[in-house]
C-alpha cells in the first residue's frame, strides 16, 4: 500500500525503575492524496508519534510501514535515504539556512542526494513559480516575511518529490491570515501531487482543510468529534 501504516505502534521510554508510555497502541493509515491532522495538548504524545512517522525515532512495539517497506526493519544508512528521498517535513519554524537565498534552499535538499543538475536547478524555479516565490529567488531569509518563509519551507519539502509530508505546528510562528494560507497551500500540493500527508498542529482553525482529524490524549489515538464536522460539511 502506498502512503503511511501505523499497526498497533507504541512507544515507551524507560526512567529509572519507571516506564513512561509516550505513544500507546497507535493504528492509523494515511493514503496518497489524504492529508490528515493530530491534534491534543502538549505532552500527549504528537511530537512521538510525528517523530515515528519521519523515521527519526524507531517504535517499542508494532509495525510503521512506508510505501510497502516496514521501516523498522531497515538499518541506519537506509533509514536515511528514506527520510532524504521519500519523506518531506516542515517544521513549526521554517528552519531555512540564514546564509542561503531561496533558491539554494531548494537546491542544498540535492546536494545531500548527490549532485546539483541544471534540471534540478529549473525544478527548483518551476516549484518557486508555482508556489508564488519567483520574484524572491534570490533573497535571503531575513528578507523574507513569514509566511514566504514557511512557503519556501513548503517548496524545500517538495523538492525531493516525497511521497509523505509531515508538518508539525506549520502555523505556530505565523498570524490568521498567513496560517490559512500556509495550510491551504498544504491541503492543495497534497492533492495535486497525490502525496500522504500528516499535520500535527494545536490550532483547531485550520483543520477544515484536512481530510480527517485525530485526537491524540495520554499516548492514545482516537477519531476527533470534529471529524464528523469535516465529513458533513464536505
């Protein structure tokens, strides 16, 4: 199956003489061209679980699969190739390099993969075009505001053409406006570019632009009552 499994998926951290259960019995699946969100309080267990999903952090019990491939049956050097080529995250802050220009943002995602190519530079511009960021190519990050930060966020996280998104808290840093847009420019690469999307966020405005909404409380996953919202108004 394409797209994300998580199959009865816990997490559980040893302190002392004491276990603490981060992430408890998770079941879900996120298919191309759905774009799901987590939502619960801090310490519930979404940055785990999120953690999981991007091969960053290896589950104490249970089965994630990716695109067909039980990751948690691959060793380190593999893991990292899956997480370079198959696996695009945007982050509550957009993390961009301070002394690369928005172009070379881009551009430095191919250069961990190996060389830069004159199609990959044209990729990167057609993607910039796209997502309304040609005139800012050449600018740096100080001189973006935040919202064509997080777009140049966006675009880095689709250079490598992945096939799952993970955002987390996307909207964290930005005002009403600049979140819905940022969100709505998620809900619409998801679906044009058929890729699974995950976005762990604690802002409730934004989730009619997701296919579904999951609650996460004390490590456990459940179906949020504001899915049923979602699936009446669509």
């Amino acid at each position: 199956m394409s797209g994300i499994t998580f199959n009865h998926v816990s997490k559980v951290y040893q302190q002392g003489e004491n276990q603490v259960v981060a992430l408890s019995d998770v079941s879900l699946s996120v298919s191309q061209g759905e774009f799901i969100a987590v939502v619960g309080p801090s310490g519930s267990g979404k940055s785990t679980f999120l953690s999981i999903a991007g091969a960053l952090l290896q589950a104490s019990e249970g089965e994630v699969t990716l695109n067909g491939k039980v990751i948690g049956d691959l060793k380190a050097k593999d893991l990292s190739k899956v997480r370079l080529e198959e696996i695009g995250f945007i982050l509550q802050t957009s993390n961009l390099v301070p002394y690369l220009n928005v172009l070379d943002q881009l551009l430095v995602v191919k250069k961990m993969a190996g060389k830069v190519t004159n199609k990959d530079k044209e990729n990167a511009k057609e993607l910039l075009q796209h997502l309304g960021l040609e005139s800012k190519i050449k600018k740096f990050p100080e001189h973006l505001s935040g919202g064509e930060r997080q777009r140049t966020a966006i675009a880095r996280a689709l250079m490598n053409d992945p096939s799952i998104i993970l955002a987390d808290e996307p909207t964290a840093s930005l005002d009403t406006q600049r979140a819905h847009e940022v969100v709505q420019l998620i809900s619409r690469e998801v679906k044009s570019r058929n890729k699974a999307a995950i976005m762990v966020t604690h802002d409730e405005r934004m989730l009619e632009y997701c296919d579904k909404v999951y609650r996460m409380e004390d490590g456990k996953l459940m179906q949020s009552e504001f899915q049923k919202k979602v699936a009446n108004d669509k």
